[in-house]
C-alpha cells in the first residue's frame, strides 16, 4: 500500500513539474508578444511624427512663398510709387524706412520658413526614419538573443524532467525491488519457525532433505533479491544526485533569465531610442523658438538702427 502511495505522489510531482513548464513555456511567448507590441507602438509613433513634420513642411514652404509673393507684390508696388521716388532725395523719411523694413522681415520671415521646411524634410523626417530602421533592427536582434536564451532555458528544463523521470523511475524500482525483499525475509523467517516446529515432532528421515532444498530455495531467492536491491539503491542514489544537482543548476538559470536577461532583453529593445527622438528633438525645437524669440528683438534693433546706404545721397541746392 505505501508502495502505491509512493509511486502516486510521483506522478503528481511529475505532473506538476510539467505544468509548471507549460506555464514557462507560455510566459516566453507572451514576453516576445510584448515586446512586438512594444516595437509596433513606437513605429506607430514614428509613422505619425513623419506624417505630422511631412505635412508641416509643406505648410511651411506654402507659407514662405506667400510671404515672398505678398513681399514682391507690395515691392513692386513701391517701386513705382512716388514714396520711392522721394526716398532717393529724402533718406531720413522715416514711415518710408519703416515700410522697407517691413517688406525686409517679410522676406527673411520667409527665408526662415524655407529653411524650417528644409529642416523638417532633409533633417528631422530623414532621422526619425533612421530610428524606425533603428528600432526594427533592435526588435529583430533582441528576438535573435532572446530566442536563444529561450532554448537554452528550455534545454535545462527538459534535461532536468529527463533526470527527474530517470530518478522516480529507479526509485519506484528501488521500493518495489525492496518490498521484493521484504517479502522473502519474512519467508525465510516462516520456514525458519516451521522447521523448528518440525523438528521437535518426530518426523521421518526422508522428509528432511525436503526442508533443506525448500530453505537452500528461499535463501536463494533471499539472495537474489537482496543483489537486485543493492543494485537498484545505487541506481536511485546517483539519479538522486544527478537530479538534485540538475535542480540547482535549472533553478539558477531560471532566476538568471527573469532577474537578469528578461532586463537586459528590454534594455536592448530600448537602446538608444528615447536618446535619439529626444536628441532629434532638442536639435530643431530650440532653432524654431529661437527665430519666434529673437525676430521681434531683430526688428527692434532695425527700426531703431535702419540700414544706411553705401553712398550718402547730395542735396539739390
């Protein structure tokens, strides 16, 4: 009976391990499902940031030629104006100078929005289309190493319910092999009991070489039993030892994968990506603010210092 509840405690031990293993298993697919759905997000984003400074710059370079055409027109305008005739004699008209300088910012107003369409297709799309290759290549290189550290995850795992079916299976030989030999002890121990019971009754002379075949039998079989034993513990010892050392090494690695390798997995998905967006970034949002910030100090200095001729104009006595 215990030799029954021995061999159902292994099965269940066994069948715990490989659920234990298929929830593993199942954990190391959802890990890469998240990483994928960690990479597809950011190229998402990407995708929309290209999309947002495409059409941006395109608004941009639309905006710059219409200043440049409402610039040119009101010029032309000028040109042909009696205001611009009486500017070559009188050069200290300051609405005039005024209405010049104007037309100047207009026209640098629209050079910085070319320039900013500039930046935005040839430099910003152009490196966030770089950090979507970046993070496709990552993601492809962190499957790579993360494959691996799965196999070889998996290949501890199943050496180990290798070895651990390899120990229940000596150690259920091993208890039947020993109540084998109980059962024989206690044969040899009935013969025994029964030969001294014989002996003190007055038997025959033929019936003892009888109960000696029978006892030389069983001590036989005693024998027998008892070699199959010894040699069956010693299978079960060195499975043991083979499993407990199998345990310490699959537990080690396990620990290993989800303390250090699941973080370095994401770290690796992760290089450089927050880095590079924030450095692309940094590059174009202050040179954006900066023309928004120094246009109107710009224009300060200009109307109070106006640009002066090459050639001081003569008054006409």
């Amino acid at each position: 009976m215990s030799s029954q509840t021995k061999f159902k405690k292994d099965k269940e031990i066994i069948a715990e391990y490989e659920a234990q293993i298929k929830e593993i298993r199942t954990q190391l697919v959802e890990q890469f499902k998240c990483l994928e759905q960690q990479s597809e997000s950011r190229l998402q984003l990407l995708q929309d940031l290209q999309e947002f400074f495409r059409r941006k710059a395109e608004i941009e370079l639309e905006y710059s030629r219409s200043l440049e055409k409402l610039a040119e027109r009101f010029s032309s305008k000028i040109r042909s104006s009696r205001e611009h005739q009486f500017k070559k004699d009188q050069y200290l008209l300051s609405p005039v100078n005024c209405w010049y300088l104007v037309l100047h910012q207009t026209r640098r107003e629209s050079r910085d929005h070319a320039t900013l369409n500039d930046i935005f297709m040839n430099n910003v799309i152009v490196r966030l289309s770089q950090i979507s290759e970046d993070v496709i290549r990552l993601f492809k290189k962190s499957k790579e190493i993360g494959l691996q550290m799965h196999e070889e995850l998996l290949k501890v795992t199943n050496e180990l319910y290798t070895v651990m079916k390899t120990y229940h299976m000596y150690h259920a030989e091993s208890i039947s092999a020993e109540s084998k030999l109980k059962e024989a002890e206690k044969q040899e121990e009935k013969q025994f009991n029964k030969a001294g019971e014989l002996s003190m009754n007055l038997l025959r002379h033929d019936d003892r070489p009888q109960r000696r075949s029978s006892v030389k039998k069983i001590e036989k079989m005693k024998e027998k039993r008892q070699a199959k034993y010894s040699e069956n513990k010693l299978k079960c010892t060195k499975a043991r030892n083979d499993y407990l050392l199998n345990l310490a090494a699959t537990n080690a690695a396990i620990s290993k994968y989800y303390i250090h390798d699941v973080s370095d997995l994401i770290d690796c998905c992760d290089l450089g990506f927050h880095a590079s967006l924030a450095r692309t970034f940094r590059n174009r949002l202050p040179l954006h603010e900066g023309w928004g910030r120094q246009s109107p100090r710009r224009l300060l200095l200009e109307v109070g210092n106006p640009p002066r001729p090459t050639q001081r104009p003569c008054l006409s006595t």
